[in-house]
C-alpha cells in the first residue's frame, strides 16, 4: 500500500530516515527513527509537517553525539505541534527497543500518508539530502525556495513564496473543485483566476 509506507531504523539509519523525510516528506506515511542521533535544525525539521514521526532513544546512548540531539528534535517539532511521540529510556542505551514494537505498529496504523494535503510548506535548509523541489502537489524551479501554498476552500489558493522564480501546482479534484473558477494568489497578489483545463496525460502521469 503507497499510502502505508514507513522509514525506519537503528543508529545511522535513524538519522537518514530524519534526512529522507525532511527531503522528500509525500514519499512517507511515517517515520521511526531507533537510537537516533536526533535534528537540531529547525528549517530541516519544519517538513515533517505531514510526516508523523515515534522516536526511541536511551538515556544511556554512548554510540551518539549525546542525547541532546533527539531531545531538540522533541523540543523544535513539539513546538510546532507536529504528530510526534517521543519515548526516552532512561536506563536503556543504544538498542533496538524490539519489544516496544508492537505499540508502534498500532500508532503507525492510524496515519496513512495524505495523498492530498490543504496546506503544503517547502523549506530549503542544509541537511545531508536537499530537499526535493516537488512536494506533493507544489513545485518550485529552484533548491533555495521558500514556500507556503495553502488550499483556503475549494476555490481559493492562496501561496507565499520567497527565492523562487516560478512556482507550479498540480491539482486535482481531492483539492479544488475543477468545475469552477479558481482563485490563486502569489504573495498577496491575483496570480490566476478562472476555469483550470483537465489533463488526462498529466493525470496518468501523476
């Protein structure tokens, strides 16, 4: 099922399933990063909007940097309110955590990944994999772009955008009501309005 895939790992693949997600964060239902070396980059980790993300950690780890790396990943994406549990051992050290599986897979079997999101934000930052210029249905021409394209009502779309030369939207009835006029504003600004054409190749390529 597309829409059940999950990342995972222990250690070093903990980390790139963080890395991965903030790259490309429609490819992943969810993420569960195992005795993880943690994000402490607030633009790397503002991604994980839709990305739902159970970490464990020990207390104990001496095979990481120091606990404080996954600690600031629970501070940064609590904050912002973002789908997150995050469980800290504190007699435990770098391990699997096998026996906690079972509550994971239950937590992860309420989260399929959106196929079509109202809101959609693309945050450049300097992780290991840049981010990807598609990200489910918003695409920018350049690495560096900043944006923020949100679905207002099935009508409307309203986009904020910085260091980005052209913005492209895919859309589709889960989004917009096709049928009718709609309305899209870039920065505060009437980008478009009208009737969008249905594309039968662009939806087989899709």
């Amino acid at each position: 099922d597309p829409d059940r895939i999950v990342s995972t790992g222990i250690s070093l693949g903990s980390n790139f399933s963080i890395a991965f997600a903030a790259a490309h964060p429609d490819w992943f239902a969810s993420i569960v990063p195992v005795s993880t070396e943690g994000e402490s980059r607030e633009r790397l980790l503002r991604n994980l909007a839709l990305v739902p993300t159970y970490v464990l950690n020990g207390a104990q780890d001496r095979n990481i940097r120091g606990v404080s790396g996954p600690r600031a990943l629970d501070d940064i994406m609590s904050d912002l309110g973002y789908d997150l549990v995050y469980r800290e051992f504190a007699e435990r050290a770098h391990e699997g955590f096998q026996e906690h599986y079972p509550e994971v897979l239950d937590w992860l079997s309420d989260r399929p990944r959106p196929t079509a999101p109202r809101e959609v934000t693309r945050v450049p930052h300097e992780g290991i994999v840049p981010v990807s210029r598609r990200i489910h249905w918003l695409e920018t021409d350049t690495r560096q772009a900043l944006v923020r394209a949100t679905v207002v009502n099935r009508e409307r779309i309203e986009v904020v955008a910085r260091w980005a030369g052209q913005v492209t939207l895919y859309l589709n009835d889960d989004l917009v009501d096709l049928d009718r006029s709609i309305s899209i504003a870039l920065n505060g600004r009437p980008a478009h309005e009208g009737r969008l054409r249905r594309s039968a190749a662009l939806a087989l390529r899709e």
